[in-house]
C-alpha cells in the first residue's frame, strides 16, 4: 500500500484551480480504480491571490484587453474539457472567508472516524471545496458574500446555526490560521501563484495539469 499526501495550494476565485481540482480527482479516481489499497489525504490550503480586494465586477478592468479575453477563452476551452463552464459575470471581493471555511472543513475532517475518512473525493473539505469553486466561478456567485457562504457552511454541516458560522468567521482563531497558511506557503513552501500543489511533501506540480500528469507522479511515488 503506497499513501499519498497531496496539498493543494489554491484560491476559490481562480478557474484554473477549479480546472486542477477536476484533473486531481480524476487522476485520484483512475489510480484507486488501478490500486484499491492504495490511499490518499488531499487538503487544500489558501492562497489568496488578492488579499486586500475590494468588492468589484469580476475581471471588469480587464474585460475590453485583447489579451485578457484570450486568456478567459483558453480557459472555457480547458474548463469544458473538465466539464466546466464558466460564467464571468456578478461581483467578487476578498476570499479570505471562503479559505476560512474550507479549513473548518478540513479541521472536521481531520477530527472524524478514521472509518469516515475512506475516499478522499468524499471528504467533507473537498465537498466545501467544490461548492464554493462552482458557485463563484460557474454560477455568478460572489464568493466574499456571507449570503453565499453561509448556506454552503450550513448545508455540508460545519455549524448548526447561522450566528454560529458568523462567529467562527469574526473569530481571531480563524484570522490567524488564514494568515499562518499563508506565510507558509509563501515561505516554507515557496509557492509563488496557483494552483500548486505538493506531493507527500516533496513532489511539486505547479500550474494547471491533465489527470496524466497526477497518474504519472503517483505511479512513480508507487514504484519507488
């Protein structure tokens, strides 16, 4: 049995981590289907790629930019490729409360019966994960909203009231953790943009990757 630590550095306004995030589990999905004994702990971490934005259009200051509307097209292509399709409209702001709830997720997770713990594209984390990325990126939702959020944290079980998700987003503890994953990634782990990820530590993959790419490390961490 070979096991797999897979970080994920990440941030839930970027498509191109969205993308990833299908090519991991797809990679994920056809190992497992290859190695059923072989297991696989996947967290994401934050990384915000605008700290202190501000609520604006999405991508309205560069909407009209040749460039820039080649870019969103290379990334619809690769999207619907995944099964994606991406919508720019609505407004966006800060991500810091979204990475705030994906490591509540993971704290949970981490806190739950090993016996409820045996998929890894089942875990609670990377349900939240996938919840936020569809709703701000394919469905025009505002992923610094409460209104959004809250739902999201209610539904997948991370609190039972509404005033206790608002605590726990006011809350210094989840503040500091935010910032701490941060410093982390920046400078223990030198991540400089996303998606990035790291393999039990050691094995980096930085940009957007097809599921071939994962399969290939995964094998060769397997023969090792």
């Amino acid at each position: 049995m070979t096991k797999y630590k897979v970080d994920v550095y990440a941030d839930t306004i970027c498509p191109w981590c969205y993308i990833n995030k299908r090519s991991i589990d797809a990679a994920i999905e056809r190992h497992q289907a290859r190695y059923p004994e072989d297991e696989f702990d996947v967290v994401w971490r934050p990384y915000m790629l605008y700290p202190n934005a501000k609520i604006s259009g999405k991508f309205s200051t560069h909407s009209s930019q040749p460039l820039f509307l080649s870019i969103l097209d290379r990334v619809e292509r690769a999207g619907s490729s995944h099964g994606l399709t991406f919508s720019w409209e609505g407004r966006t702001g800060s991500t810091r409360d979204s990475h705030k709830l994906i490591l509540l997720a993971a704290s949970q997770d981490d806190a739950a019966p090993a016996s409820n713990r045996t998929h890894p594209l089942i875990s609670k984390q990377g349900a939240v994960t996938e919840a936020i990325l569809s709703g701000a990126l394919t469905r025009n939702q505002d992923v610094s909203s409460r209104e959004f959020l809250i739902p999201i944290a209610l539904a997948h079980g991370l609190a039972d009231t509404e005033e206790e998700v608002l605590r726990y987003l006011d809350g210094e503890e989840a503040n500091a953790r935010v910032d701490a994953e941060m410093a982390r990634a920046r400078g223990e782990i030198g991540v400089t943009a996303v998606p990035s990820v790291v393999v039990n530590g050691r094995y980096r993959v930085g940009g957007m990757q097809e599921p071939g790419v994962f399969g290939g490390l995964f094998e060769r961490i397997r023969a090792r």
